[in-house]
C-alpha cells in the first residue's frame, strides 16, 4: 500500500461495464493529480452493451456503435490511461504489479499497481469435443464474438443454423438468426428451453419458439461437431442424430474468466468466480477489488453465493468499487436473481428460486400456477399471462416467480423482485397498492392474483 501521500496508481483489468464503472466512478472522485489510471482491454472496445449483441446480430439494431456507452476516446479523454489489445497475463501480488501483452506486436511490459480492479468477465463455455474450435463455430460474449459472428452469417452461402444449448443467450440468438432468414435448430439437454425457468413454464417458450419456426430438439446431449475439408463447419452431432449445419452458435452459457486469479491464489466460489466482502474488495487482499463476471454474489432468498453474469449487476459494482477506491462508502448488499428476456413478443421474465432451487437449499414451498391477462379482459389487445409463485410453508414467505406472456407482462416481474428483497409475504403483497386502468391492468394485477392464491395455499397448509 502506498503510504507516502505520493499520487497513487490503480489498475484495472477489463474494459466493459465493472472495469470502466470502476475507473470512470474512482475519477470522478479522484483527480489526476491523486489518482493515475491504467486500464487494460484485450479487445477492440469499451463499454459495450453484451446483452444487446442478439439484436444487433438479429438487425433490430442496425449500428454496432449504438452498443457503445462510452468510447476509448472519451475514457482517455478524462485521464484514464486506457490500453486496448493488451491482454494481462500474469498477477504478481507480492510485488503489487501485472504483466501485459500486446495482442498484436506480443510485446511483454510490467506495471505496477497501488490498488488493483479485476474485471475480466466470463468466457462462453465451450464443449470439450471434437470440433468445438472449428470455423464456423461461435460463442458470443463480446463486441469482437459478434462481429466474427456477423463475419461469418455474410460470408457463408448456406443458412442452416444450429444453436448448441437454450438459455438466454440460445434462446435470443435463435430468433436473432431466424430474423436473418436461417433455418434454425436448437439443440438443448434440457427437457424445456430456459432451464431458468421451471419445465411447466419453460414449456409455454418451447411453443413460442416452433411458432417462430425453430425446431426444438430437447433432451440431447451433443457428442461432436463434424467439419468439411475446409475445416469449417458442417454438422452438429448428437447421440442419435446427426443435424447439417452451416454456423454454430454456443448458447451453452457462460464461466466466470477467472483463471489470472486462480493461478495467483485469489480465493474463487463453488462456480468459479472471485468472492469478496460487500464492498466488492476481493477477501483477504486490502488493496484488491473484483465485479461483473468473474465474481459470485449473494442470493439474498437462498443466503448461498451464485454466479449471475448480467450488466445490471457490473455496472453496480463497478460503481461500488470505484466509490470505495475514491475515499467513498458503498457495498454492493447481493440480488434476487430478476433476469427477463423475450422470444419474438413472448416475454420471459423470472426472479427468486426455481422449484429445483428451494430443494436444494431444503425449503419447504407451495407452489401456484395461475393465468390471467395484460389488461382488463374487455379492453381491445389484451393478452394471456402465465404467472408462477413459489411462497414458503408455514410463514408464507416469497420464494419465486415466473412470468411468460405477451406484452406487458416481463417487466411485472419487477413487482416481485421488489417483494423478494423486501422478505415480504405472500399475504403481505396481496394488499400492495399498484397502478390500475384497464389499458394497463385488470383490477387484480396478475402478481397480485397469484399472491392471493398462495397466501390462501399456504394458510391452508398450516
């Protein structure tokens, strides 16, 4: 730690939502003349929206800049000494340093740090098989992941896709790539689409998709990936089934991009990911913080620490970091697990625990399933919801929801995410005073009509 009053050096590694929350936040609290920021990229941008590279691939979004938040220029333009294409391959803690590589040139150089930010996100997870490194195939993670993709979908003649896994990213880039005018067929070893989901509900985003003109192959696992004498891509393989393909695209999910801090001894989680204290300062070392990725946070309903990789959640680290590295206070407290999504106009949204969730963690639930509409029932467009509720015997505590439905419905969710960290009750949130007008709701908001149907299984329950 530096003790002499003397101008203090931070570095960061990684240049997306944590990292640059970070520098950007510990600049606006530090000048230059206190502060000196290096921050390491090994890509080609900064501060990029991940999470609306499915769109910009699909053509809602027509410009790949309009994902950039914020350019290299105008980070360096504030005194953040910002170096893109250099990828940091080695921590030394002891000596308080980083070793870099350029990308392009492979030039070597140390720097040192007073304190250290890691950022460097998670990587797709890639099948170890053969042909997972084949031309063609794609993880999609960066800015840099969706030009290649986009590189390839141009420069390929065929347009039969194959989309390995159905989560979030599965799911969006399957109707990213229908859009583009690909046959596309996903294939999931789970037995629904959206294992965030659970399978009764999962099931309701398995008809939107075949409506959409996916086919869905559920329950397979893929052994291989077979490739052409160009080396590029050709089929997808199965255990009993062989699916021809032109482009591959992982949606497989993603790992914390940890491996410069296990090798350094930083401590990780069960998945992977840093662990650190509510400050978001990785545990045990004073002078080091970690956010967005590569970190496990708290579940605040189950009380374990799970890996979240969402944009919501970096950039509020990174403002928790940068404000405890510029003389600041704040903590980043854990989440709910809110995440929402949407295929074509179904809109896919969950929060809290799963069913499968609540077992593992030894709660005992009941469980509600109800359906009702986006507006009241007699005014024009109104559209079917699904809403699912988990409560916790005895005391009736919100453990879940899932919402499916059309428009409107998604953004619900946040009514529960707001109960949920609140450990309100079930009968709690049926006398919760919410907006209504038929445009907007029926009289009983659907949540509100699945909290009255749980509060009542659960007093039936005691």
């Amino acid at each position: 730690m530096n003790m002499s009053g003397a101008r203090e050096r931070l570095v960061v590694i990684g240049g997306d939502a944590a990292g640059m929350s970070a520098a950007s936040q510990a600049r606006r609290l530090k000048g230059p003349d206190e502060l000196e920021i290096v921050a390491f990229e090994r890509g080609h941008f900064t501060s990029y929206s991940a999470c609306g590279i499915p769109y910009w691939v699909g053509g809602d979004v027509t410009d790949r800049d309009r994902l950039i938040a914020r350019t290299p220029e105008e980070h360096r333009a504030r005194d953040i000494d910002l170096r893109l294409r250099t990828e940091v391959t080695e921590l030394d803690l002891d000596g308080q340093r980083v070793r870099a590589r350029d990308v392009d040139t492979g030039e070597e150089s140390w720097t040192s740090y007073d304190k250290l930010v890691i950022a460097t996100g998670a990587r797709p997870i890639r099948p170890d098989m053969p042909g997972a490194e084949a031309a063609g195939v794609h993880g999609v993670q960066t800015l840099d992941d969706g030009q290649a993709l986009l590189d390839t979908l141009e420069g390929t003649r065929g347009r039969r896709a194959v989309v390995v896994g159905a989560g979030y990213i599965g799911v969006e880039m399957a109707e990213a790539l229908i859009n583009r005018g690909y046959e596309v067929t996903v294939v999931n070893r789970g037995s629904e689409p959206m294992s965030t989901l659970d399978p009764d509900m999962g099931c309701l985003v398995h008809e939107a998709m075949e409506g959409l003109g996916i086919t869905m192959v559920n329950d397979a696992e893929v052994t291989k990936i077979l490739t052409g004498d160009d080396g590029a891509v050709r089929a997808v393989v199965t255990q009993d089934r062989e699916f021809p393909a032109d482009v591959v695209v992982l949606g497989i999910g993603v790992s914390p991009e940890t491996t410069l801090a296990k090798v350094a001894g930083l401590p990780l989680g069960p998945h992977g990911g840093l662990l650190t204290d509510r400050s978001m300062r990785v545990r045990g070392h004073e002078d080091i913080w970690a956010g967005g990725d590569c970190v496990e946070v708290l579940d605040l309903v189950s009380g374990q620490e799970r890996h979240i990789p969402l944009g919501t959640h970096a950039n509020k680290h990174g403002q928790v970091i940068g404000t405890n590295i510029g003389g600041g206070y704040a903590t980043f407290p854990g989440v709910v697990g809110t995440a929402v999504s949407k295929v074509c106009d179904l809109e896919i949204a969950r929060t809290g625990l799963r069913e499968k969730d609540a077992h593992r963690v030894g709660l005992r639930f009941e469980s509600v399933t109800i359906e009702s509409t986006s507006r009241a029932g007699y005014y024009p467009n109104a559209s079917p919801m699904t809403v699912k509720m988990l409560a916790e015997q005895r005391t009736g505590r919100l453990l879940g929801v899932q919402i499916v439905g059309r428009e409107g419905a998604g953004k619900r969710v946040d009514i529960a995410a707001v109960a949920l960290t609140a450990g309100m009750t079930a009968e709690q949130m049926t006398a919760l005073d919410l907006g209504y007008a038929p445009p907007f709701s029926p009289v009983w908001d659907p949540v509100l009509v699945a909290a009255r149907k749980a509060a009542a299984k659960v007093r039936g329950s005691l």
